[in-house]
C-alpha cells in the first residue's frame, strides 16, 4: 500500500504540502468502496446555529507570513449573501447521533484504515500499523480500523471526547451528515467571512497578535515538530470545541484544533478544478509558526473526497 500528500502537484507549480495539512488516500485504494452510504434526510433543527447578514468583505490575504502556493492572495472584496453557520465543528456526540439513527458507516471504516498521527497512536493500536509511508510526512500513519469512534487507533474510543470535533471523516462523509440533517457544508467565502469575526484583513480570527497578552486563543503545536508538544494551550490532540474563546460572530475554533471542510472545489492558479479535491480552512492542531502558520484565517489547503485524518472535521451551514 502507498499513500500520497495531500497536495500533489496542480500544473500551477504547487510545492509539497506542509506537514500539518492532511495526507490523502491514494487514487486506486485497495478494497475501495463503491460509494457513499445512503441517509436519508432526518430532522434539520437549529441548535448552534448563528444568522449571519452576510454583505461585502474582503477575502484573502497578501500577508508576506502567507503561501502563495496555496492562492490565499490576492485581497479582493466579496459579497455573500445571508445564512447560517454552526457556532462549533461538529461534536462527536453530534455526529453519533446521525450514526445511531442512520447506521451510517464512513469512508474509513468501509476502506478499513485512516491515518493517525504518530504521537496520538494508541499503544494497543500498534500492530495495526500498515507498512506505508506519506513522502514527506513519515508522522502520518496508516492504521488499520482508524475511523471516528477509534480515533487513536483500535482500543481507543471518545470517552473523554463527547464534546471534541469528529474527525476521521472524509467529505463524503461529511455531505451524508449535511443530508440528513438538512444543512450544507459552507462555501469558502462564506467560511472566511464567519471565521474574520467582523474585523477587516486581520490576521487572525481575533487580530494580529497570535497570543495576546499571553493568552493562548486556539489549540495548535507547541515545542518541536514533530516529536515534541510542550502542550503549553493544554493539549497534544483535538481539545472540546469551546476550549477557546469565539470570535466576534461567536464561532469558536475558526483556527486550530482541525482542519474545516468546505463545499468549494480546489481550483489551480489558472482556475482550473482539480477534480476530486476541495477546500479546507482553519488549520488544526498540528500547525506550528515554524513551518505552517495556517491558522492564519486566510489560509486554505486541500483534501481529497474520500481522505480521512485524525486532524480534519468540519461545521455546517444553512
């Protein structure tokens, strides 16, 4: 088995990825399924939702801490329209309860594995290690029976967690959700404007100071990558969704903690669709300022359809 980056390259000279975006799964998987489970739509309710006006704003960024690479520039102004978006990523409590009333299962665990990172690797999850490799990213392990109710790993399970974002799920994944309960992944721009807060061009979702008075505000990489987390924001892996202080709007962990699925094709500098990839936004516990400040809320990376890592969730829109 074989894995590959969560960038390749897009014709647009695109770089390898940073180490903390998410790896995906490779184009011709080994027992691949066919295709989604099928849901049907469920009771679409309006806990945690915040009505935003939407309007004009200016999205993007020429920050020189950005990626051109990743096209986060240039600044333009953007109009969206009026809607709603949760407050927090989906909760893994949240996400059990389509589960359990759908019988769902994910792309993980219909492929059978999903990558973990090396630190968060159950000790008893350790013979189900697969013999792959991520190039460039060898703290990426494929793991057999990985998938959101085991997030570490076999022998692992969410007690502890209830109120941690759900990962392991790929957007497939996350579509299925977004069916049932009746509401859609948000579209990109739409995504910036909520996790900006109302203030203009800042470079967090709080400001341009990324620990103001000292305070840690969003749950990222301490120490040294990829072997030491200090924990100095109090976690080695996802922290509960309200952790940290919202933003403005009142979203919380609009940077840090996982990465954010979004509804918006990954198109290359020539704004071509790369098919099968799209956007995601806000960064995750993996990031560091030493080599991938994508906590930034300008930043923006990419995943595959049907990957799945222990450091990508997503949040609903309506």
């Amino acid at each position: 088995m074989s894995t590959e980056s969560a960038e390749p390259g897009d014709g647009g000279g695109s770089p390898p990825p940073s180490p903390c975006c998410a790896p995906k799964r490779p184009p011709a998987a080994a027992g691949s399924p066919a295709g989604p489970s099928a849901v049907r739509a469920g009771p679409a309710g309006t806990d945690g939702m915040i009505a935003l006006p939407g309007g004009v704003f200016l999205m993007g960024t020429d920050d020189p801490e950005g990626f051109p690479e990743d096209l986060e520039g240039p600044v333009r102004p953007v109009t969206v329209a009026p809607f709603e978006i949760a407050a927090t990523p989906m909760t893994n409590r949240q996400f059990a309860r389509f589960v359990e009333a759908t019988g769902y299962r994910t792309d993980a665990e219909r492929y059978g594995w999903s990558f973990v990172f090396h630190l968060l690797l159950a000790p008893s999850a350790r013979p189900w290690v697969l013999d792959a490799t991520v190039p460039g990213a060898p703290w990426w392990l494929a793991v057999e029976q990985a998938h959101w109710a085991a997030p570490d790993g076999p022998g692992s399970d969410l007690s502890g967690r209830e109120r941690h974002p759900v990962v392991h799920v790929s957007r497939r994944d996350a579509e299925a959700y977004c069916a049932w309960s009746g509401t859609r992944l948000p579209a990109e721009a739409e995504w910036e404007y909520a996790a900006r807060g109302g203030l203009s061009q800042s470079r967090y979702a709080w400001g341009d100071e990324l620990t103001p008075d000292g305070r840690h505000r969003c749950n990222i990489w301490q120490g040294a990558f990829p072997t030491v987390n200090t924990a100095d924001d109090g976690f080695v892996g996802t922290s509960p969704v309200t952790a940290f202080p919202p933003n403005g709007y009142g979203l919380y962990d609009v940077a840090g903690n996982v990465w954010e699925l979004t509804a918006e094709p990954w198109r290359d500098r020539r704004g071509r669709i790369s098919p099968g990839e799209s956007v995601i936004r806000g960064g995750s516990y993996l990031c560091h300022d030493s080599y991938c400040n994508r906590y930034r809320v300008a930043a923006r990376s990419r995943t595959t359809v049907d990957s799945s890592t222990g450091n990508t969730g997503f949040r609903v829109a309506r």
